[in-house]
C-alpha cells in the first residue's frame, strides 16, 4: 500500500522581496485602464466601478494617510468595517506600508471586539459606520468620517518586505475557547497563486462575483485578491441580498465565476435558471451537500468546484476544472501542496486509511504562527506536518474524503466556532447551571449550533436565552436551538459526551 503522501513537487519559490499589496496590484503597471472593482447595487446597478490603476493609486495614497497617522512598518492596525470599499483599500494599505492589518467581523460584539483589542494591543483603530468600540480601545481611532481623507496623502512606494515578514492576521475560534490570532507571511499571498489553477480556473478575462461581503476573509480572499492579483474583475453585491438576488446578478453583470458558501446556492434553487456566462461556480466553508451540488448544475448546466481549507493555511484541497468533482471527496491537494493523512505519531499512513489530514510546514501558504502563542503553535507541528484538525483518509488517486474534525470546533455558515465560546456565554446567566454547544444536523446538508443546559430551577425561556447570547456573541455564534436537560451525558472521567448530544 502506498503512502497517504501527496507531492508532485514544490511550488515556484516566492520571490524577494515580496510585498502582498505590491502583488496583489502588479496588474495596475500592465493594464491600469481595466476594470478591477464593481461594486453592485440592485441587479443592473453598478454604485461604484474602480479600474486598477485608480485602485492601486488610492491603497498607496491611504498607505500615506496612514503612515501621517503614525502608522508604522511592523505595527498592527484593527480593521473594524462594514460591508463597504474602505476594508480592501484600509487593508492593502496597512501591508503596503508594511505594517499588519488585522480584520474583524462586524457582527461581534464590544465585549469581543474588546477582548481581541486587549491581546492584540494594536497601534491604530479603522471604525466603520454604524459600529462601535469599547470606550477605552487602547489606541488612536481613525473614524469613519475621516477614512476618505487618507486617500489625500501622497502616495508611498510599497514597502520591500521579506517574503517571511508578517503580512495579516485574523481571529479565529479554538478549542481553549477564546479567540486567537493567526498570522500569516507575506508569502501566503504568493501560495495562492496554486489556487488559481488549483481550484478557480482563474483567468485574467475574469468576472468573479463573491457572495460575500467585503470584509469577509473567504472574500477578501478569492473574490478580491486573487482576481486583482491575475487582473481580473472583481463583482462584490452591497445591496440587501435575499434568495433571488445572486442569479439575477450573475446574469445581469455577466459574472463568469461565482463564489459561495453552500447555503447560498442551497437557497438559489428553484431560483436559478440558465446562466450563459458563468463558467461554474465556486463553494467552500462547508461540505456541499450532493442533492444542492446535482440540482444546482441541472439547473444552470454548469458544475461547482468545492474547496477544504482554514484560517491557517487557506484553503489546500479542491476540485477544479482540470480535477472534477468525485463523489464523496472533498477534492485533491492542489499541484505544489504536500499534504498526508498521518496517525499519531505523525507518519503518514497509507493510502485508505483513516487518519490525521496535515500539511507540510514547508508550504509557502502556512501561517506564521499563533499570535503571543508559542507553546499552542508548536503544539499543532508533528515534526514535518502541521496537523489540521480535521480527519481523512486518501484514496488511491489522492482524492481526500474528508471524515469531520478531529477537535469539536463547530461550523456554522462557513465560520468556525468554538463550543467553549458559546457554552461560557450560555453559563454567564443565571439560571443556567451549566451548559454544552454542538453543531446539530436539522435537515440534510443543514447543521445549527445547539445548547442544551442543566437549568439552575426551571427551564429559562427560549427568547430569553436568546437574547443573552446575543448580548455576548456575533449573531453566527449564538445558538439556534435550546433544550433544558437534566443532566449533560459524560464519559466514567468525566468528559463530556458531545455525540449523545448530537443524537439525540
């Protein structure tokens, strides 16, 4: 039996100095005149349209505004941002200058915002309209109303960072319960480019509308990165969206390539007709149900192509044009990944056995670490291989069956959520004794977060318990069913028995 290794050798070595922004925004030196950004209203509706050229110019001149501020190379800003084009420009901004720009959801709350401002300790605050922050954030605040103003500082040259230099972070849900920081090279922008065969089928001539909203990662991502960073066309919807809107905007501003979460093109069907410009569409944060993906391509002819990732690596597994999808699996590593299933002990298994799902540390897309984590980074390496979390087995072909995660993480629409986050929230009210988050399938293909709770007396009504987490946690975060037990199921030591939850 061969080994459950996949490596068909090493991706093109990132260039130095290598700078995100500067890639990202190369095409504006070829082509300024093309169109890189539309940004839709209603179906036919463009409210704003920025070439390349214009888009590259105002990310250097905001990159002066921000150094004016006293922004320096090294320094980490909080992007705090509504769905608007501010994020990419403040984002492209910050790492042209060099320093590190770290997004957060509009949807969490102060407390969470807070508790990300106290580990983070950033040198600068980006606050969108309509948002708030603690009262005493610890840094400078550019407000809303005055983000336009930086685009009136003369421009800077992008930074000659190192390939290894820090480039982003995000936040992202763990185990232990609170959020944590990943940060990535500037080198994670140049590893995407084995997406762009790997899994888009991405091409210069390009229209790609992403469902998502701007300061989404999945967006910044696939719907505005590596479209600029090609020369292609980003499409980004920031209108109210509802199930009809996204085939209608497909078809209305002659979207080629369309990016999703399932439940979008779930809630497409039986909206969604012949689509003559698309080339196919896009899907990740989730498995995509069979029964959505066989309907969506009966409907519109044309197929999806499914990818596995996560915020440490982005994603490294995909269907694509060149690899269709097989029933299944949840794709093939991308040409210039090396990825194994291993087992414990960090050896790679062979081929059709159950496993450990982990990457090489040598891939240029993997995260720098764990943000002031050293002893949790080094405990996700064995030896070679960073292990993901999640487990697999590899077919023959190379094909990845995904088998779920390893650790009890949750995924509710595409982001993932710690059950210690929802459960510490859960027991901060007072007739709740003690409590247990799971992600619950309701139907097929669809999954809630679930809390069931010893109550401290009697039940707590359902609107009450509702309205508590949603006083302590984004909207994605807070359960959707709730059930009073006597008792949580454990283990003879002790541990919690989150499967009986889940069956019931």
């Amino acid at each position: 039996m061969s080994e459950a290794l996949w490596d068909e050798g090493p991706f093109a070595p990132c260039p130095a100095p290598f700078n995100m922004a500067a890639h990202t925004f190369a095409p504006a030196e070829r082509r300024p005149e093309k169109v890189a950004l539309e940004v839709l209203g209603a179906p036919g509706e463009v409210v704003e349209r920025w070439t390349h050229g214009a888009l590259a110019e105002a990310v250097r001149r905001t990159a002066g505004g921000l150094a004016a501020a006293g922004l320096r190379p090294g320094e980490r800003v909080l992007l705090r941002l509504g769905n608007s084009s501010d994020f990419p420009i403040l984002f492209f901004a910050a790492n042209a200058l060099g320093a590190v720009p770290v997004a957060v959801s509009a949807q969490l709350t102060v407390a969470e915002v807070g508790a990300i401002l106290a580990d983070l300790a950033p040198a600068l605050v980006c606050l969108g309209t309509g948002l708030a922050l603690p009262e005493a954030p610890g840094a400078p605040v550019i407000a809303a109303g005055e983000i336009a103003a930086l685009r009136g500082h003369e421009p800077l040259p992008y930074a000659a960072t190192a390939p290894d230099d820090p480039a982003y972070m995000v936040y992202t849900s763990g185990t232990s319960g609170g959020p944590k920081g990943v940060v990535h090279a500037q080198r994670a922008a140049w590893a995407r480019r084995m997406m762009w065969d790997g899994w888009y089928g991405l091409t210069p001539e390009d229209r790609v509308l992403h469902a998502g909203a701007f300061n989404w990662t999945f967006t910044l991502g696939a719907g505005l990165t590596d479209p600029w960073a090609i020369g292609a066309t980003a499409l980004i919807h920031a209108g109210p969206a509802d199930r009809t809107v996204w085939p209608r905007l497909i078809a209305a501003h002659g979207a080629t390539i369309f990016a999703a979460v399932p439940g979008v093109y779930r809630q497409m069907l039986g909206e969604v007709g012949a689509l003559p410009a698309l080339r196919h569409g896009l899907s990740a944060g989730e498995a995509l149900p069979a029964a959505v993906r066989e309907a969506w391509t009966a409907a519109t002819g044309r197929p999806v192509y499914e990818a596995l990732g996560m915020s440490e690596v982005s994603t490294y597994v995909s269907f694509s044009p060149a690899r269709p999808p097989v029933a299944g699996c949840a794709g093939y590593p991308q040409p210039g990944r090396r990825v194994a299933v291993i087992g414990e002990d960090g050896v790679p298994l062979g081929r059709g056995e159950d496993g450990l799902l982990a990457v090489s540390r040598r891939d240029p897309g993997l995260m720098l670490g764990y943000w002031r984590r050293a002893a949790e980074t080094a405990a996700a390496f064995r030896g070679e291989w960073f292990v993901t979390g999640d487990r697999a087995r590899m077919r023959a072909d190379g094909a990845i069956v995904h088998l779920g995660r390893a650790d009890e993480v949750m995924n509710a629409g595409g982001f993932r959520v710690s059950p210690a986050e929802v459960e510490a929230a859960l027991a901060a009210h007072p007739g709740v004794a003690e409590a247990a988050a799971v992600e619950m399938p309701v139907r097929e293909g669809v999954s809630v977060i679930a809390a069931f709770y010893v109550p401290v007396e009697a039940p707590v009504a359902e609107a009450e318990l509702a309205a508590h987490c949603a006083g302590r946690l984004a909207r994605y975060k807070c359960p959707r069913v709730f059930r009073a037990v006597a008792a949580l199921p454990r283990g003879a030591n002790g541990k919690l028995l989150r499967r009986r939850l889940r069956e019931g």
